[in-house]
C-alpha cells in the first residue's frame, strides 16, 4: 500500500505538470474565498491560473474544541475534553463549461492535517492523550457557478486516500499507562469531504 500512495503521488504532479503546459490563455485568473465544510470546519482557499486549469492552496482553520460534562453528585464523575486540528492542501482543477456561468470542476489535491484530542475524567484519575497525522491524496468532483464578473459559488466532494500515524496513550492514577501506536490506510471520505466555497475573482 504504501508503494501505491508513492505512484499516485507522482502521477499527481505530473498530470499537475501537463495540464498547465497544455492551457496557454493568455488571461490569468486569481480567485480568494472562505471554504466551509459542515457548520464548524472552514478555510481559506485561493486559486491561480487560467479560465480552464488553476492551482489550488488551501489552508483549513484550526479547530479548537472544549467540552465538561458534570457527573453525578453520587459518584462525581466529570470528563473534560479538548481537541484541536489544522490541514493543508495543493491541488489543481480544470474547468469545464457546461453552460453559460455554469462549470464542472474536475481535479486532485494533495495534503496533510493534524490532529490533537485530550480526555481527562475526575480529576486527572483517567486520562486518555491522542495525536494524529494524515496525508493523503483526493480526487475532486464539484461544480461552479459565476456571479457576475467577480464572484463564484462552487460546491465538490473530494473522496480521498490517506495515510493515518498516531499515537494514543492512557494513563491513571492507580496504573503507569500504556501507548498505542495507530498506523493504517484509509479511503473514503474526510470530514472535510463536502465542502462549499465562496469566492471572489479578478483577471490580471
């Protein structure tokens, strides 16, 4: 498997390679917008190119999450929990028209996210640390639709192959702890999957 995910990274850049050396408009696209995935997921993501073939950079927002939940006055049990997580991805697309101010977007990304939790209940008694790092390749199939001369609205699901490593340790009072090391491969798709964007545009 790990062979495989190699290949594919390098068939990415070249078909990357080809695709611009191929489209020669003279025109030059840059697009700026806000990425949302879900209600709690978002990014920024720019695009530089032609009318037909752009790169793509995409810089997701870190999450920051928080919870306590409060235990019975009987056993007092509480658990807390936080978690945090940031990605990157690169990628290009090509643009197809299908009508007037309507395209199909077609194209790959590749990136990298991590991720952080921690879980801790009654005071430190049990405590439950997890990191994980992902990069993966995506193969992105979406549409657009262009608002006026500066604006666009586009929608993708980008189904992916990633890798997973982590490390997951538990720890408590009555016990020194023990670590589990997760490493695996996976397809499907990520919670950041599905996403919307919203951008503006301008040629230069």
């Amino acid at each position: 498997m790990k062979k495989l995910f190699l290949t594919l990274m390098i068939f990415f850049f070249i078909g990357m390679t080809l695709a611009f050396s191929q489209d020669q408009t003279p025109s030059r696209v840059h697009e700026f917008g806000l990425t949302f995935s879900n209600l709690d997921n978002f990014g920024i993501r720019y695009k530089t190119g032609t009318q037909k073939t752009l790169l793509r950079l995409t810089l997701l927002a870190m999450n920051i999450s928080a919870s306590h939940h409060y235990g019975r006055e009987q056993d007092s049990i509480d658990q807390k929990q936080t978690g945090m997580g940031a990605g990157l991805r690169a990628g290009f697309e090509k643009r197809i028209l299908i009508v007037q101010n309507f395209q199909l977007l077609l194209g790959s990304d590749i990136g990298i996210s991590y991720d952080f939790n921690k879980q801790d209940i009654s005071d430190n008694t049990f405590t439950m640390t997890e990191w994980r790092i992902s990069p993966g390749i995506g193969f992105v199939f979406g549409a657009g639709y262009q608002i006026g001369q500066h604006f666009i609205l586009s929608a993708e699901v980008t189904p992916s192959l990633y890798y997973t490593f982590g490390k997951r340790k538990y720890s408590s009072s009555s016990s020194s702890g023990s670590e589990v090391t997760n490493n695996n491969f996976s397809f499907g798709l990520s919670n950041m999957g599905a996403s919307i964007t919203f951008a503006y545009r301008f040629l230069k």
